[in-house]
C-alpha cells in the first residue's frame, strides 16, 4: 500500500505569516506559492519602457490605464504581480476595491521574462492558463533576451499566440485603437 503525499495548496492568508522583505515577492497560481528576487535592471527597464508607452497612449486617448506591477487578488488561491496591467476605465471600475487593489483582471496583462526555467515555465504556462481561465483578452510576453514580444489574444474561451514580434515589428492591439510601438523601443540597448 502507498501513501499520496498531500500538496499544500496556498492561499492569500498564508502570505501574512511570509517574511515581508523589499525585493521579495509572492505570487499564488493555483494554490502554489512562487517566490521570486527583485528582477534586473534590464528586466525593469522593458517593464517600465512597456508601462510608459501603455500610459502615453491612455494619457492622449482617455480609455483606461496603465499600472505598473499590479497585484491581482482573484481568490484565495489566486494571487499575482504582473509586470504591467492595462485596464479600460469601464473595467477598472467594476473590479477596483475602495482600497485601490483589482480583485480580478484587466483586460492586458503583459509579463517580461526573467532568466531560468522555473521563471520562464511560470509565465508561458501557469500565467497563460491563469489568465486565460480569468478572461484577459490579451497578453503580452517580453522576452528581453530574444528581443522579441509574443502576443496571446483571446480566441473563444481561451488565450492563443496570435503573434511573435520581433525587434524590427510594430506592435498594436485592437483593444487599443491607433496604439503602436516598434518592438525595438521596448528593450535596453
């Protein structure tokens, strides 16, 4: 006779109990907890170059926002930091709490991958399957190592690749009329 080991499922309450140090964070995908180190400059810049290209657009159009590293609390077992979220001003207030927190998903989520195959595993399947089951209607994937950016959009129930964009190619959405921007501008020199 074998015994099944139990896996510990996780939760947004376990996260009170974790050492709070700058630099850490915690994600929950499905009741498992990842841990993750404050990521490299260059890894920084991308998702700063990507949050300010975003946020331009939504300064000049008025359709939404542009976060930087939000945290996303869906349940109890689900909890993330993106590297930048874009939400419609109509979203945003259907899924903003009173303390400035989403409680569920914009409608861009867009992610730069960090070095390793746990990191790029979590954001190319437990994030895609995540969001997807959530109903982000896009996602962008930054891999500033290939300089190239793949793009997820929702196609019936879930996220396809619609696209791998590289550094000469423009990028664009239809959830953002008249957006563009040269992949290339995206990351460091």
């Amino acid at each position: 006779m074998t015994q099944a080991t139990a896996q510990i499922r996780w939760t947004i309450h376990d996260l009170e109990v974790l050492p709070q140090s700058e630099g850490t964070r915690y994600e929950i995908i499905d009741g498992e907890l990842f841990v993750t180190r404050s990521p490299h400059r260059c890894h920084q810049q991308a998702a700063g170059r990507v949050f300010a290209v975003l946020d331009t657009w939504s300064a000049e159009t008025g359709l939404g926002e542009a976060i930087p590293a939000p945290g996303i609390v869906v349940s109890d077992a689900d909890s993330v930091i993106p590297d930048v979220a874009w939400v419609s001003n109509e979203r945003l207030a259907l899924i903003e709490d009173e303390a400035g927190h989403l409680t569920d998903f914009p409608e861009l989520v867009v992610e730069v991958l960090s070095p390793g195959t746990n990191n790029i595993r979590r954001d190319r399947e437990a994030k895609l399957k995540l969001y997807s089951i959530r109903g982000v209607q896009e996602y962008w994937i930054c891999d500033r190592f290939t300089r190239q950016v793949e793009v997820y959009r929702r196609q019936a129930a879930q996220l396809v690749l619609s696209a791998t964009l590289l550094s000469q190619d423009t990028l664009t959405s239809p959830l953002l009329p008249g957006f563009s921007c040269q992949v290339e501008h995206l990351f460091s020199r």
